[in-house]
C-alpha cells in the first residue's frame, strides 16, 4: 500500500514578496495546464464531461472560482516552500 510521505514544510513561513511570487506561480500553472489541454483537444463547457473533452476551468486564472485559483494556490505555495525546505533561496534579481 503506498504510504506518501512529502517532506514537512510546515514550518516554513512566506514572506509578502514570495506570497506574491507563489500566486504568479498559481497563474502560471493554470496556463500551463490549459495550454496542454486545449492542445489534447479539450474546450470549455458548463460542466466537465470527459467524452466530449470539456471542463469549466479552460477560462482565464482571473475568471476562475476561487476553489479553482485554491488548487493551483497550494501547487505553488508547496513547492515554493519545499525549496526553501531545502536550503534554497529565492531571490528577485534587481
């Protein structure tokens, strides 16, 4: 049975820049996601229906529902926070 086991991050706090960068990175993510579904031949629907290749969220980040942007919100909150986890630093060149 698999057991996942991410690395604790739980005490790693974001500053107001990197909370900014995480929702680029949300966005980011978003439009990856999309760009490669459209590409796979998926289009917007009222309700996602596997068949047809259609889900609600091939719209833009900033029109999404909140309980969409939470998704990708977390994919990004959580890597940003595994890097520096892992002793990196995130720095914005000048």
């Amino acid at each position: 049975m698999y057991n996942p086991k991410p690395i604790d991050t739980s005490s790693v706090e974001l500053s107001g820049e990197l909370t900014e960068l995480t929702e680029k990175l949300a966005e980011n993510v978003h439009e990856t996601w999309a760009q490669s579904r459209i590409k796979e031949g998926w289009t917007y629907g009222k309700e996602r229906n596997d068949a047809l290749l259609q889900t609600p969220c091939l719209l833009p980040y900033d029109e999404l529902p909140e309980s969409e942007k939470e998704y990708d919100r977390n994919t990004a909150i959580s890597t940003v926070k595994l890097i520096l986890a892992l002793g990196f630093k995130i720095e914005k060149a000048e």
